[in-house]
C-alpha cells in the first residue's frame, strides 16, 4: 500500500489568495523561557490563517448567488459573525471513497498546461478514457500547476492567469454525480490573464447549483509522476462550527 500525502506544504510566504487572512505561525514560547523542576522545557506556538489557505475544502456557505446558497438557502437568514447556521463546513462528512485523478496536463503531453488553459468536457472524457466515472466519486483534476507552488507569483498567475475547468466541464461533472472534486490551483477553476477572481462561474454551477464540495490548492504532482488514476481518498476537513472552509490533508490509498 502507498500513501499520496495530496496537501501543500504551509509555511509563511507561501502562495495564496488576497482575498483572505494571511498565514502566520510563530513561537510564542520557546525551549529555555520556561523549565520545570528537573530541567524539562516546552515550546509552542500560534497559527493564524485564513479558512480559504493552504490545500482547503470550500463548504457550500462559501459562494452564493444573487443571495441564495446551495438549495435556495437564503444567505442572510443563516449567517452572523459566529459563522453560518447552514452549509457550513461542519456539514461535510469524512470522504473515504473512490478518487479518480483526470491528468488533463499529461494528456496533452505536458507536466503543466498553459497560463489560462479552460479544462474542457472533452478533456476530462478523454483523460478519464475507459476508466469509469460513478456517481459518488472524487474527481482530482489535473493541470500540472502544483509544480509551481515554489514561486508564488508564478502560482498566483495574476498577469499570466491560471488553467482550470471551465463551466462546460463543470457541468460534465455534475452531470456524472460526483461528491466532491478538487484540483491544484487556487481557485480550483480557468482564471483568464489579469482576469483575478471577479467571476467564478465555476464556483457557482458546483457549490451553489449543484451542492458539490471543492477542495483546492492540491498537490497532484506525485499522482502524475506515478501515473494513478485511481485510489482510495481520505478527505477530512476540521470540524469548524459555522465556517466557510477549512485546511485539509487529503490522503490518496493505493492498494
């Protein structure tokens, strides 16, 4: 059996959305500020981030549209500074299921698609080939960009853009009946050159529409490199009461 640790490494400076709280870690105590009888000592430290930072899973609450979330929840009714009463990550149970991995980059005979590149149906159907699609599967959709986790500004694509599925492949998706799916970019989906995240259709047809958990900023260079295409995922956010998200270490089992 083999383990596929799926999660970015998170240190300060690495790669991640403006749009929410900085990571930071430090010690506030360290080894010597304090010993105990017999000369023992302890550290530990402080962790702040962002719930949307890191490899993380968006809840259903994350997005809405035109005020309504998932199943025509209207967004104001449920949410308060303590967090949302409905849709919140809580609501997601453990995944221990079938993965499927869709190298989309190594279809088309590259480590790492274009800056930009929409991930289309056909895509994901010829990535698939004669591997089976279930209703109930995890999708992991494969572009390569993990690769570039290293350089934050090239992994941002900001000026450049970033690859990712398009709303036609999101509804192929849909259309088969997947649990969740996830990929390696921040935003899961195709962000066009100097486009930011002003529009996130994507977001909308899965999350809002369809009630599909996402997971983000994979790490699938590994699955690739070893050529798997299917596995047992173990995929189990934090219980956090209320939240949009939480950081995640997705586990891909091959026998």
């Amino acid at each position: 059996m083999k383990v596929f640790d799926l999660a970015q490494p998170m240190r300060r400076g690495m790669p991640q959305s403006p749009n929410h709280p900085i990571y930071q870690h430090a010690l506030v105590r360290r080894h010597g500020d304090v010993i105990r009888a017999g000369g023992g000592s302890a550290a530990n430290d402080i962790l702040v981030l962002g719930t949307h930072v890191g490899t993380h899973v968006d809840a259903l609450a994350h997005v809405s549209q035109d005020g309504l979330l998932h199943g025509g929840v209207v967004a104001a009714d449920v949410q308060s500074d303590a967090g949302f009463a409905r849709l919140g990550i809580d609501e997601f149970p453990p995944y221990v299921g079938r993965g499927v991995f869709l190298d989309v980059a190594a279809l088309h005979g590259v480590e790492i698609l274009p800056p930009g590149y929409e991930v289309t149906a056909g895509d994901l159907a010829a990535a698939a080939g004669d591997l089976k699609i279930n209703p109930g599967d995890a999708i992991l959709v494969g572009t390569g960009w993990s690769r570039r986790f290293g350089d934050p500004i090239s992994f941002l694509g900001t000026a450049e853009g970033v690859p990712g599925p398009g709303p036609e492949a999101a509804r192929w998706l849909v259309a088969k009946g997947v649990t969740v799916t996830g990929a390696e970019t921040i935003a899961y989906e195709r962000i066009a050159p100097a486009a930011g995240h002003a529009s996130l259709p994507v977001h909308r047809i899965l999350l809002v529409e369809a009630g599909i958990n996402i997971v983000e900023t994979m790490l699938l260079s590994g699955l690739a490199d070893a050529g798997v295409k299917e596995f047992q995922l173990i995929l189990a956010p934090l219980r956090l009461i209320g939240a949009t998200g939480s950081p995640v270490r997705p586990l891909a089992v091959v026998p």
